[in-house]
C-alpha cells in the first residue's frame, strides 16, 4: 500500500488547524462574541510556491507540520527559522 505524502501532510496540517480553531472558539464563546463564518487558522496552501508557515493566524508562532516517521530535528529547525 503506498501513502501519498502531500495527503499524509496536508491531513496532519488540518488536525493543527482545528487544534488552533477550537482554542479560537473557546476564547470567543468566554468573550460572547460570535465566532467569524470561516475558521480563523488555515492551511497555507501557497507554502510551496512563496513560502511561509504551514499555517496562518498562529499567535506569531511559526507553525512547521511534520507527520514523518523518522526525527530529522536539525532539517525542520532550519525550515522553522526560514519561515519564521
């Protein structure tokens, strides 16, 4: 059975995205204000071609999703100072 990478990432960088969205929600609903139509946390789905986090609205912290068996520790630092 192969796994399609690009799924296995874009998959991993939507479980954040929600991650974000629902401490969104909750910080919204505890200031009774009403949560925005689209989810504040998105995919950055322009990575590939300009560059940036894999995520947007991520309290300036510079989001890097990695779904990968091997630890490659160094490699993803330098990708997070790049896009940071």
């Amino acid at each position: 059975m192969s796994i399609n990478v690009r799924t296995k990432g874009q998959t991993g960088e939507r479980e954040i995205a929600k991650f974000f969205n629902d401490i969104y929600r909750e910080v919204y609903a505890e200031l009774k204000m009403p949560f925005p139509e689209k989810d504040i946390c998105q995919r950055n789905q322009n990575q590939s071609a300009v560059g940036g986090c894999d995520l947007t609205a991520t309290c300036f912290y510079a989001v890097e999703i990695k779904r990968q068996e091997a630890l490659s520790i160094n490699t993803w630092w330098k990708q997070c100072l790049v896009s940071a």
